[in-house]
C-alpha cells in the first residue's frame, strides 16, 4: 500500500507537532520548509528525517516539490492546521487494502471556526482531493488556488478531514490580507478590473448563495 505524508511549513510551531502525530500512522512523512525562523524544524525532526529546506515558491511550487520526495505509491497532501479523522484513517486503510482502484480520493472537509463546527454556508462538505497515487498526480493551477489534479478515475471518501482554520479574528485578518493582495496581483496579470458594478452585485448574490442557498 505505501503512503507518504507531505505537509509544507512556515513557522508552524503551534500546529505542526499534533499534525505530524496524526499522521504518524502513515509509512513516510516528508516535510518542505521555508525556513522557518521558529521551532518547526526542529519539532518536525523529532518525526521523521525526511525534511527538506526551500525557499518559498508558492503553494503549487512547494506541494510539487514535496510530492518529489515521497517514496511510497501512494500521497497523502495534509497541512499544518489540518488532521486526519480517526473514522478518515480508518476508511483510507481499509480502502487502500481492499480496493485501491481510483487514482485519487476527494474528501470532505470540515472547519472548526471560533469554538464550533461550521456545518453550512459552503464551507461543508469543501471536498478536497488529497489522496492519490504518486504516478497520477499533481498540483496544478494558480498559486493561491492550487488543487491536486489526477489522470484517470477519483472516488469519494465519506469521513472527514478536519481543519483548524483561524485561532480567532485578528488570526484570520492577518491571514487574509496577504492573501487578498496577492489575488488582486493574479487580476491585474490577466487584465480582470473591478468595477462599481461588481461591487453592487457580487456581495449580495455571495450572500444569498452562503447565507440562504448554503
């Protein structure tokens, strides 16, 4: 069966200790490293030796080059803030074991959000294609919206991924500007200008969609 973990870091000292436990039930865990200038990389020796140091180069290029890494047929793409169910390691198991006939496995994910489960508003079930085999697979699209993309058949699994998203609001602030500046670069590239009337339509339809609809 074979599989390698890959999980990419920065500064995730917070997070990458009970990550790398929860994987530990894997057969390699490979870890690529910005160079983190907290106790990441020393935490992440303690569970494996297979860590790797490279300079940032967005989440495709680092996912890539994790997936490189691995020795074993089958990947297992989880990050720092993410854990594997026990009933999801359990059906991963089982389901490599018996059948192992798709190339790749989408699963649901669900994200605790400010002391609960949100269950609703789009953000549940969120699949997300994060088991596949090795030969099959790879990362592919833009660099804040990568997604694992296979060649052949998928299959869906029913227990859940788990994501810790944000520790509060500041966290989440802090987590999106970044973000939200590098989209408008990605925008700007491809020549997509925002406009008034974007800003009068899009927000109230996205609300009936994730507040009504979802």
């Amino acid at each position: 069966m074979g599989i390698t973990a890959c999980v990419i870091t920065f500064n995730e000292e917070d997070n990458i200790k009970d990550c790398l436990e929860n994987v530990a039930w894997t057969d390699e865990i490979v870890v690529v490293d910005s160079f983190s200038t907290d106790k990441t990389v020393q935490i992440c020796r303690s569970y494996t030796d297979k860590v790797f140091h490279r300079a940032w180069s967005g989440f495709l290029g680092q996912k890539n080059f994790a997936l490189h890494q691995a020795t074993h047929n089958w990947i297992l793409s989880i990050d720092a803030d993410e854990r594997v169910s026990p009933s999801l390691r359990d059906e991963i198991i089982d389901e490599l074991k018996s059948h192992g006939d798709a190339n790749g496995y989408y699963i649901p994910r669900r994200t605790y959000y400010l002391g609960r489960w949100i269950n609703h508003g789009g953000w549940y079930p969120n699949y997300q294609l994060r088991l596949f085999r090795k030969s099959k697979g790879k990362s592919t699209g833009e660099q804040l919206h990568e997604k694992v993309t296979v060649a052949g058949n998928t299959k869906t699994l029913r227990s859940d991924l788990l994501h810790f998203a944000y520790r509060n609001l500041s966290d989440q602030l802090k987590t999106i500007d970044p973000f939200s500046q590098a989209s408008t670069e990605i925008m700007r590239r491809k020549g997509i200008k925002a406009t008034p009337f974007h800003l009068m339509v899009r927000p109230p339809i996205k609300f009936l969609e994730t507040s009504i609809y979802k």
